[in-house]
C-alpha cells in the first residue's frame, strides 16, 4: 500500500485506486515525521464517522466503497446511545449526511 501527499487535496475524499492512500500535503508531512523505517501500522476500514468538538458534534459518511454492507444510520444511533448524545443530535441533518456521503464531515448538533 503506497501512502503519499497530493497536489490535488479534493481527491482524498474520494476512492480513485486500489491501494494508494492520499493524504493531504500538511497530514502526509505529520505522518513522516512521526513514521520510523520498518516501524508497524494499522490501516482500518472506517467509512462512518462522529465526533464531538467544543460541543459541536460532526458526521462524516463516506461511500461503502469495498461493499462491506455498512449501515451508517445503524452505526451512527450506537454512537448516539454509548454516548447519551440522542437528544443532541439533529436527526433531519443526520439523514442528510447519510444521504450525500460525501465524506466531509458536517455539523449535526441541534443550535
């Protein structure tokens, strides 16, 4: 598996090879200064996403791109619930995100 910068940042949303990770110019710089030669990694497979920042609370959803049959609504109401963040969440935005799987993560605290 190659890992490498690119000059186009869009592209890393997006599934474009089979085998080849990009990151952006910045992340793959964080990345080699911290990687040793022959040290170990783990690459995991992770196309649902929830992250509470601030108090803000974000979705990112990419598309089930290996077919694994992920189910982001089932993914993201576990979240919700080990969390106790139900009543935080606004769910029409949740749906939306689900919907798009654009793998940016969005907004989807209730204001």
């Amino acid at each position: 598996i190659g890992i490498h910068g690119t000059i186009a940042p869009s592209s890393v949303y997006d599934f474009r090879s089979h085998g080849c990770i990009r990151l952006h110019p910045t992340d793959i710089e964080a990345l080699y200064a911290d990687a040793e030669v022959g040290g170990r990694g783990t690459i995991t497979y992770v196309p649902v996403l929830m992250a509470k920042v601030q108090n803000r609370l974000y979705l990112e959803v990419h598309k089930d791109i290996y077919k694994r049959g992920v189910d982001p609504l089932a993914i993201v109401r576990n979240l919700a619930e080990a969390n106790e963040l139900n009543e935080a969440i606004d769910w029409d935005r949740v749906y939306a995100v689900i919907e798009e799987r654009a793998g940016v993560a969005r907004e989807i605290g209730r204001h």
